[in-house]
C-alpha cells in the first residue's frame, strides 16, 4: 500500500470516529478518556495553587513547581515531551495545561530540586506553524519545519549569558532542546 494511500485510510478513519468519540460511545473513549488525567492533575494542581501561576507583563507567566509536588524524579521534573507525544506520567507539567492559560506567552517553569532549581523557559508550541494573528516571539525563526531554530533577539540572549555568568552551581543557561545557545 502507497504511503499517501495509508494517510487518505487514517484520516477517513479518524473523521469516522468523531461522532462516537464526540458522544463517549467509541470503544476506546475510556481509555481516551484515561490517558488525560495527566493533564487534569496538572491543570488542578495550577488551580489549587500548589503550582504557582504568575504573571509578568502581558507576554511571561512564570509556573512554580516546589519539590512536594516534583517529587524526587529529576527526569520526570524536567520531562520535554516530544511533538505530539501521547499524553503520559513523564511530566509534571505538560505544555498543553500552560496552554490553557498562557498560549501566547512565553512560560518560565522553575522546578524546585534538592540541589536548588531546574529553570525552563518555554515558548508558544505554535511558533513553527503558519499561525497568522497569534502572538510571535520576536527574532525567533524557524528551519526546515521544525527542525531547528535561531534566535535574534538581543534582551533574551543577554539575559541567558547573564544568568550564565551569574550561575555558582553546575548549571548550564542557554535555549534549544539540548541546552546550546542557537545564537552566534
């Protein structure tokens, strides 16, 4: 079977089960329905304010994870999921519950550790996509889809070789999945 022909087949697929999975009467929309609780218990623990949730100026919310909630799992606190990852207990916080309140915002979530603080700044999971009308974050330009990106943005990479310099533990500060600068 031709690869355009097996994509046609899934989304037929897909576009068949709407109404059913829409109503609950699909066979699998328990367990649908299942797989969302990580994204139910991070948009309670927002709620409840056991994670903090502030916000600085119309384009930054900051998330505050203390270690109670963490917990002792460094991996699981600080979880980048893949794109379109299913859902799982990998994060504490996944994108899509930030997304709930802060969508066009870049997000800073400080997770507290035993040996002091993972910070992550991340940006709207739009920004590689042909979004007209929603916020951009300035000087960011993607690559190849979304393959790679570089950064033009002078307070943003002052701020990241600040905090770099300013770091006393053995912390690295900079942007992109593996922790280089994308800026010359």
């Amino acid at each position: 079977m031709s690869l355009g022909r097996e994509r046609k087949e899934v989304y037929t697929e897909a576009f068949r089960r709407i109404p059913a999975l829409i109503d609950g009467t699909d066979p699998e929309a328990s367990q649908i329905e299942e797989s969302l609780a990580p994204l139910r218990r991070g948009i309670e623990l927002v709620e409840q304010g056991r994670i903090t949730r502030e916000l600085s100026g119309r384009r930054l919310a900051h998330y505050i994870i203390p270690q109670a909630v963490a917990g002792d799992d460094d991996e699981q606190a600080s979880y980048v999921p893949e794109f379109n990852e299913a859902i799982s207990d990998k994060a504490v916080l996944w994108p899509q519950v930030r997304a709930r309140w802060d969508a066009e915002r870049a997000c800073l979530v400080s997770t507290e550790r035993q040996g002091g603080w993972f910070h992550d700044l991340w940006l709207p999971g739009y920004l590689w996509a042909d979004t007209e009308g929603l916020w951009q974050v300035p000087g960011l330009t993607y690559h190849d889809g979304m393959a790679s990106y570089s950064l033009d943005n002078a307070p943003l990479v002052a701020a990241f070789r600040e905090l770099q310099r300013r770091e006393t533990g053995p912390g690295h500060w900079g942007a992109g999945r593996d922790g280089r600068p994308v800026w010359g």
